[in-house]
C-alpha cells in the first residue's frame, strides 16, 4: 500500500496569510491525526479526525482548524499566520477502529515557514 | 504540555554498543509506543506496548514498561550507523488516537 502523502511538501508564507495543509492516508485507514513540531515545544497534538468527525482535539487557538472527507483525506488549515506557526506539521493515519492510541503511521511532514 | 520526559536528551555511543533510553510520563495509559525520527522527517513506529504488558521484543529492539512507576526504556542492541536518529516514546490515553510525545533522545551512532 502506498504511505501517508503531504502537500506541499515545503511552503513559506507571510504572517496574516492562511495556509491549507492535505494529508491522503494510507488505504482504508480512517482516522487522521495532524501535529506540529516545533523545536521549542517538540511534537504535540492538534486533532483526530474520524469518519468526517473530530473525536479529539489538541490545546491550539481556533486559527488551527481541520476536516476531513468521506475518503478520508484530511485537510489543516491556519489562518492569521504568525511567526510561532513556523514548524513541521505531521500528518498520521490509523485504521481507527481500535482502542486508544493505536499505532500511527506518519507522512513526511509539510515544513511551513512564517515570514 | 508534554507527557513524557525522556532521558538522556542525547546519546552518543560507539557502533556496537547498546543504547539505552528511558521514558516518564505522568497519567495512567492504554499504551505506550516509541518511534523514530530521521533528521526532521516523517516518524516511523518502532513498537507499541500495552499496559499490561511488561516486556517486548522486536529484532534488536527491547521495550520494558513500569506502570508502577510509570517509565518505560529502550534498548537498542549492537547499535548500528543506520540507526543514529531522534528517538520518541508517546502514550495513548483517550479514547481514538491522540497521542502525547516526550521530548525525545537524539541518538548518534558512530561508525
């Protein structure tokens, strides 16, 4: 099966732009869950989106929103950027079905920098 | 917030050698999971064990779980240049598949 994808790969945007982050899952997987990396604050958890719906969310501003579709595929968006939004924003998918915390495959990340 | 704490924060040892890295976390949990980080790349799972679970073994990996003091290690045996990388452990408590990572040990390997 093919891996979880991101795109774009590298974006560098300006602060008080918006940014939408994609992120296709692995083949049947259900759940997605985005993070963001930053050396500061190292990786922490924004939400989980399954079957369309947000069954958990992360201790972010509402800049920080996401959804997902009935493929599955899921997008991040932030608007207002500002510089601390610059960080590697991970993207991980799961079947979902399990209980908690099951294991996570991850894409390659979106590195995103504020100017 | 972080739920982990991992220790040492880096690591550098000779090729051949065994690594070892310990985890703290702070909450009761469904599971603990380690993953690996190449240079501020994608992470890619190494092993996830249960909580009822004490010991397990994949290849030259050896995680070991203390729910009584809520600490985890692992072991990476006849370390390898290949195997120099950030080394995370992560806890899954609710319910669906939020995970919480410690800060991670940055592994070098040299050859």
């Amino acid at each position: 099966k093919a891996g979880v994808t991101q795109t774009p790969r590298y974006l560098i945007k300006t602060r008080g732009q918006q940014v939408t982050l994609s992120c296709s899952p692995i083949s049947g997987h259900r759940s997605v869950s985005w993070y963001q990396q930053t050396p500061g604050q190292g990786l922490q958890f924004l939400f989980e989106y399954f079957s369309e719906t947000q069954r958990n969310k992360g201790n972010f501003p509402g800049r920080f929103s996401g959804r997902q579709f009935s493929n599955s595929r899921s997008e991040m968006n932030v608007s207002t950027l500002e510089l601390g939004d610059s960080a590697l924003y991970l993207c991980a998918s799961s079947s979902g079905g399990g209980t908690a915390g099951e294991t996570q495959y991850f894409g390659p990340g979106t590195r995103l920098l504020v100017l | 917030s972080q739920q982990g704490e991992e220790d040492p924060q880096a690591l550098s040892i000779q090729e051949g050698e065994n690594a070892t890295m310990n985890c703290s976390y702070k909450t009761s949990i469904n599971n603990l999971q380690w993953y690996r980080q190449n240079s501020g790349r994608g992470l890619v799972h190494l092993i996830l064990i249960r909580s009822n679970e004490r010991e397990k073994h994949s290849g030259r990996l050896r995680v070991t779980l203390d729910t009584s003091k809520k600490s985890s290690s692992l072991l990476i045996t006849a370390s390898r240049a290949a195997d120099t990388a950030s080394y995370f452990c992560a806890t899954g408590i609710n319910a669906g598949n939020m995970l919480t990572f410690g800060g991670g040990t940055r592994l070098m390997v040299k050859p």
